[in-house]
C-alpha cells in the first residue's frame, strides 16, 4: 500500500470513525460505556497487571503529546547526549513496564476460566492491536536511538500536516519500517477504538474531586416551591 | 431546620423466623439475571455468624463506611485523595470468593445418563464459568450454626465481649441465634454515593431512597467498597453496579416492597419520617456511644406545628406529611425507642432501624437436673441468651443503654400483656416493670397492637409520592413518545 494511503488517508478515516462512532455510542448507547472491571471476577492478579498497564500508558502516552504539542522543547532537550539518553532510557523503562503490564494482563485472562467468560471477541482482537503497538514501540526505542528527536522532527510536522488538512507524507515516507508500523497500527487502533472497551478512558470522571460528597437529586424542587406559595397564597 | 421525608423501615427481629422467603421474593423480581445470581439485594443472616458477604462487619478488612477526626468526615476506603492513584485498582474492593460463586445444577444429567449401576447424579455447575464447581459458600451457608466454631465464633461483633461471655456463647445449653434480615438502609450520609467517582449514585431528594443511574455507572466499583453494610453489588456481566431499589416502581403504585409484602413473620414495617437534614453535618463527628440517640434526635414530631411549617417551607406535600404521621417507624423509633439501627458507628445513618431480639433462657440444665424456668420467664433481661455487650456492638455503636432499653420495655409490654390474657401476673408487678421500662399502659397497648395485631395497612405506610410518574407527566406525552419510544433506547447489555 502506498504511503499516501496509509499516512494521508488512513487518518482521517480512523478519525472520522472515532469521532462519529464515539458520538453516536454516547448518545444512543450510554450504557455501554463502562470500563468493564474484572477486578471482582479476580481480585489479585489484578494489581499486577491493571496497575503496572495503565500507568506505564498512561506515562507513555503523555510522552508522545508532549512531543507533539512542543517538539522545540524535546529537540532542545536532545541536544545534550546525556539527556537524550536519560529520555530515551526513560520512555523505554516505562514502555517495558507497559509491557509488563500487558502480558500480565492477557496472562491473567487467559488463566482464569471466570475471566475468560467475560472476554469478547473484540478484546482479543484490541490485544493483538495492544501487542503490536506496543512491541513496535519497545522496538523503535531500543533499536533507533534518536526516537524521541525523530517524533519531534518528521511525526509531529506529519501529524500537523494532518490536522491543517494539508497532508504532507513526505516527513514520514523515509522512516524505517518498524516506525512506520508503529504509527499505521496507532491510527488503526484509534479508528478500532470506539468499537472496544477503550471508550472507558473518555469518560473517566474529573468532576469528582469537586463536587460535593452528596449527590441529592430532587424532581424539580422549585415546582413544588411555587406550587406550595400558591397553596399559602389562597389559604391566606 | 431543613426539613425532609425519608422512607425508613423497621425489621421487629423478635418476630422473625428466618424463613427467607423475603430474599426469595427480592430474587425473583429483581436478580434472576445473569451477572446478578450472587447478588442478594435482601438476605437473612444467623447471628452470631459471619454473614453475607463473609464477615461483612470487619471494616479492617473491608474499609467500609466514614471515619470522623473530630471535624472532617473521610470515607475508609477511597475518598477523593485516595480514589485517583487507586481507581486501576480497588484496594478495598471484595471479590466473588468473598461471596459465593454461584451455581445451579446439571439437571439434564437425571434424564440423559445412559443406563447403569449407578444413579444419576446433578452435578453441581458455575453460573459463571459453566464448569463443575465444587460448592464451598453460599449465601447463607451458616444459617442456623449459632454456636459454630467455624462461623459464629468469628462473628466481628464477639470482640465486645469478654472471653468468658464468648465461650458461654459457645456452649452447648447456651448455644442461641436469631436472624438478621438486610436489604438496603438507604441511609441518610450513604457512603456510596459520597465514593461514586462518576456520579452514578444518587439519594432521591423527596423519598431518600439511593439508586445507581445505569447509564453513568461506569464500574470504578468504589461503591462496592465504600458501603459497610456491603450492599452495593457489582454486576460482572454488565459492568455496571446495581443494589436494592427499595422496589421503587412497586412503592410509587402504593405495593409495598417485595419483601415487606411477602414476610411471613410480619416483621417489617415500612414509612416516611420528617427529619432534620441540617444537623448531619453536627452529630456526623459524635462519639460512637452516642450516635444512636443523636440520629433519634434528627427525626422530627410530624404533629410539631414548627415541622409542619418547615416541611411547607420545604415544599413537602400534605400528604407526605400525613402518612409521615401515621407513618410505623416514627413509632417504634421515636415514639416507643425500640427501634435501633444497624452499626451506626459507620456514620452513614442508616433508615432501617431493628428491634432487637429479647431472646430468654427457657430452660436451663444442672447437674443432670433440667430446670423449667417458664414460670420466670422474663424474670431478667440481663440473664437473657445473647450478652447485652453483642447487642449493643450490633445495634448500638456500643451503647448498651440503647439495646437495655429496647429489651427491657419489650418484656414489660409482655409482662403486661400476661397480665390481662392469662392473669398469672399481676397488675402491680406490671405496673413495676411498665414504669422501670419508662412505657405507660397506653403505650404498652400501642406496642402491642403494632407489633402482633397491625394489618398491611398498619405496617406500611406508603407516601402518595410518585416521583417517577411525576417525572413523566411534566413532558409532554407526544414529544417523550416520538423522542424516547418505550423503555431503553437500547437493551442494557455489556458494552464491547
């Protein structure tokens, strides 16, 4: 498949179908959305795997937005060999704690016959997303040092280029392989990602830390506030 | 004063067999589905015992309910500090092995075997897994084992007695139980709506009665760990957390709820009470000793004429004033004291007040002599079975007075009742206990009247609050018909 495809096209497709998809399962499918917990199904292999997953992703994640949002800073960063290093080791000991993570995971469903009845069709198959995305990753951060400088230096202009609708592939169209299968499969996941289990992180609650401890919901209380003054009003 | 109605209940536990056919009731109507078969929104537990789920009371373990420092209330388990690094996962949340795994039977193997020696046996099968499974609990897998080694001698509430109280307990011409039925308490500073990091679960402002929102639940499971009484349930099908509705659509038709309509004992008793919001925020920070009676305090005289007016000034209907004035449990809690809530000391003030079991020794044995001692049956409530100390952890945050109090003007109204139907008492020995028990011959006959004699109608009071309808008649019907159409827009299965 030509580059032009894969890095012109394939992102608005997978963009369109996370932003349409995602919408419309809010609105007509509320109920779906749910992270789905198996903690209850088995309760202590869980730490080992949901903990060391979601914070290593969660780490790594903020990695990549952070080279797309101020690439000046991760080049300037880079410019010393020892920091570059320091990053590189980083984003790489944080990949292999998701990794660590993810293999526990899929260990831990795949041994345990109460896990295994809540598993779907569409989880495997996001495994298999999760596996390739995440090798990929592992691999471009142990194989191609300067990874971090190449996110800020050719992904970061691509992925601009994307979102002025101007697609310009030739920042990426020379990277090797590995790289390139890392950024297909990351779009393919995020067009996969209203169809999976995924939609929990859209919905993880920010008002909470805010709102008061009790949630007391009356049935339009100003009603009965206005009916109860009429009923004074006429009794007067 | 911030006057509201509550839906409140009282389950008279002298009165109960422990037949569970409330829990049965509860279960067909509401938790026949899959991912819910573990779920007993209503269940009878044996106490001493270790209950459903399996030591429920143990909040070292379990992490449930508030802690006070004296002026901040903190949830045990994950409050908002807490609930951030911890939401991947629960620290204090219960796992199936803590209840049961559920299971039903290879019935199709009585009929299917090929002919043998052997007789066909139903195997015993996971309704989770659909594996053989080997049954290791259940939920009421110590019912009726009073005195068990196993069982009732880890009962958490056995820790306020003394060793020599615990091993008497323990013995055999002492051995007691009685049944502690549970449902919800829908409690007045609930902790699970306080934990639910999405919202999800709310009190209903005009009945009190807390219900998870389906459609916001997104399974953080913090509720599940946050309730003490451990009577949120996670549904593993689903991923959603649903728990006791107080039978809502039931209640707003005037039925009263599944298992108040089908207890046999006639033990439960169900109305609304008018009770001062405003002073939560003050007693919350009580010692444990005197929680009790701060939460009586809290419910207020709906014949005060300043409540009357609070609860106009609050836009509370006359006629939830007015069954609030006939309302059972305003009696029995308020009026009589007999009426006690469950574990207070988790400070979530629960609405579901017990009346707690008089339990006396009948007999006694000797030195092979065996002692009849029906003619001195009540003679003291101190010597009765069960330690006032274990009541008292149970029902009175570890206030004996409160627990004393119950029994004692219980075996008075009795005393007084033996008076005039079988006269073998007489009316001063009556008269002596009434006025020790601080009960008039009125009340007496009020007591008893409520508690043997009271109809259905009697027992629960239904408010004539039909909040949901109500809900429905503020649309208008042709806009919610063409925008909603019948029920769920989409069935609630398990998302992907």
């Amino acid at each position: 498949m030509s580059d032009v495809f894969l890095f012109g096209v394939l992102p608005y497709v997978s963009l369109m179908l996370f932003f349409v998809v995602t919408i419309q399962r809010y609105r007509q499918r509320k109920f779906s959305y749910s992270s789905l917990s198996t903690q209850f199904l088995e309760n202590r292999r869980h730490f080992w795997a949901s903990v060391p997953f979601h914070y290593g992703v969660l780490a790594v994640l903020a990695g990549h937005v952070v080279a797309f949002l101020a690439p000046s800073v991760v080049l300037g960063w880079n410019a010393a060999a020892v920091r570059l290093y320091a990053l590189e080791i980083t984003g790489l000991a944080l990949g292999l704690l998701t990794v660590v993570g993810f293999v526990a995971t899929v260990v831990r469903r795949l041994g345990d016959a109460r896990l295994r009845r809540v598993s779907t069709r569409g989880d495997w198959l996001l495994y298999g997303l999760l596996l390739l995305q995440l090798s990929s990753g592992v691999a471009i951060a142990y194989f191609h040092g300067w990874g971090s400088s190449w996110f800020a230096s050719s992904a970061t202009p691509w992925l601009r280029s994307l979102l002025r609708l101007a697609p310009d592939v030739s920042y990426v169209a020379p990277l090797p392989w590995v790289v390139k299968l890392h950024f297909v499969n990351a779009w393919v996941l995020i067009g996969f990602f209203p169809f999976t289990r995924l939609v929990h992180v859209l919905v993880v609650p920010n008002m909470y830390l805010w709102r008061r401890p009790q949630l007391v919901l009356w049935n339009r209380r100003e009603r009965h506030d206005a009916g109860a003054a009429a009923r004074r009003a006429v009794s007067a | 004063m911030d006057v509201r109605s509550q839906i409140a209940m009282v389950f008279h536990l002298d009165k109960c067999i422990g037949c569970h056919t409330c829990s049965i009731a509860c279960k067909n109507v509401w938790t026949d589905r899959e991912g819910t078969e573990y779920m007993w929104w209503n269940n009878v537990e044996t106490k001493p015992g270790t209950g459903y789920p399996t030591k429920w009371e143990d909040q070292n373990e379990y992490r449930g309910g508030w802690e006070s420092d004296g002026s901040r209330l903190s949830l045990r388990s994950t409050g908002k500090a807490r609930i951030v690094p911890n939401i991947f996962h629960n620290p204090s949340m219960p796992s199936m092995d803590d209840y049961y795994e559920p299971w039903t039977y290879d019935y199709k193997a009585l009929f299917d075997s090929a002919e043998g020696d052997d007789q066909p046996v139903a195997r015993p099968i996971s309704m989770v897994t659909g594996k053989p499974l080997d049954i290791e609990a259940g939920p009421n897998w110590d019912d009726d084992l009073g005195g068990s080694p196993i069982y009732a001698a880890n009962d958490p509430n056995l820790a306020a007695l003394t060793p020599n109280q615990r091993l008497q307990l323990m013995s055999i011409e002492r051995l007691v139980f009685f049944y502690l039925p549970r449902i919800c308490n829908h409690c007045l500073n609930p902790a699970c709506v306080a934990a639910c990091p999405s919202g999800a679960l709310y009190k209903r402002g005009e009945d009190g009665i807390v219900l998870v929102n389906q459609q916001v639940c997104r399974a953080w499971r913090a509720c599940v760990a946050a309730c003490p009484y451990k009577k949120t349930y996670y549904n593993w099908a689903t991923g959603k957390s649903e728990k006791c509705i107080l039978c809502f659509p039931r209640l707003e038709t005037g039925q009263a709820p599944a298992c108040f309509h089908s207890c046999v004992g006639r033990i439960r008793y169900l109305g609304n009470v008018l009770y001062d919001a405003s002073m939560l925020p003050e007693i919350a920070h009580l010692r444990d000793e005197e929680l009790v009676l701060a939460q009586r305090r809290m419910i207020l005289d709906p014949h005060d004429p300043a409540v009357l007016e609070g609860a106009r000034r609050n836009g509370i209907h006359d006629g939830i004033v007015d069954s609030a004035q006939r309302s059972p449990v305003y009696r029995f809690v308020k009026e009589f004291g007999l009426g006690l809530p469950p574990h207070v000391e988790y400070r979530t003030f629960p609405m579901l007040f017990y009346v707690p079991p008089l339990l006396p020794v009948m007999s006694s044995k000797e030195n092979d002599v065996a002692d009849n001692c029906t003619d001195d049956l009540f003679a003291d409530i101190e010597k009765a079975r069960v330690p006032i100390a274990y009541l008292g952890s149970l029902f009175g945050g570890g206030n004996e007075g409160v627990v004393r109090y119950a029994l004692r003007k219980q075996w008075a109204v009795r005393l007084a009742r033996r008076h005039l139907t079988v006269g073998d008492v007489t009316r001063e020995a009556a008269a002596r206990a009434l006025a020790e028990a601080d009960c008039s011959w009125e009340q007496a006959d009020a007591i008893y009247r409520l508690t043997a004699l009271a109809g259905m109608e009697e027992r629960c009071v239904i408010p004539p609050f039909q909040r949901e309808m109500a809900i429905e008649m503020m649309e208008d019907p042709h806009l919610h018909r063409s925008s909603v159409g019948f029920g769920f827009r989409a069935a609630p299965v398990r998302g992907v």
